[in-house]
C-alpha cells in the first residue's frame, strides 16, 4: 500500500508552505516524517532567547510543522 505524507509548515506572517510526497510504506513515510519533527526541534532550539549584556534577547519564532502520514488506496 502507498502512503502520502501531507506537509504543512506554518510560519509567523506569512502564508502556510504545504506539500505532498509518495512513499512505498507506511514505514518510509513514518520515517520522512520523524526527519521533519525532528528539523522542527532543531529550528525550535535555535529560535531560543540569547542573553546579550545581561538582558535577554528573544530569538525570530519557530515555525510550527503539521505532517500526517496517509494511505492511498
């Protein structure tokens, strides 16, 4: 059975990136899947505050990632 992971990120002022690709498996998809969450981790740490001259400084905001695996019949 194919699987398509739909891919939506969402991103402050600005309009949502969405995306579609085809895997073979349902354990394929669930692995692109993961590699997405975890580049949403990765922009999630980087977006942290910094403290410059005693003061923090908040970093640009994260986008936030919606991807859901989904069978194709």
């Amino acid at each position: 059975m194919e699987y398509i992971l739909i891919v939506t990120w969402f991103l402050l002022d600005q309009a949502p990136t969405s995306y579609q690709v085809r895997f073979g498996s349902s354990i394929a998809c669930a692995q692109a899947r993961t590699e997405l969450q975890n580049e949403e981790k990765r922009f999630k740490a980087e977006a942290q505050p910094e403290i410059v001259d005693n003061m923090e400084v908040p970093g640009p905001p994260a986008p936030r990632l919606s991807a859901l695996c989904v069978p194709v019949n």
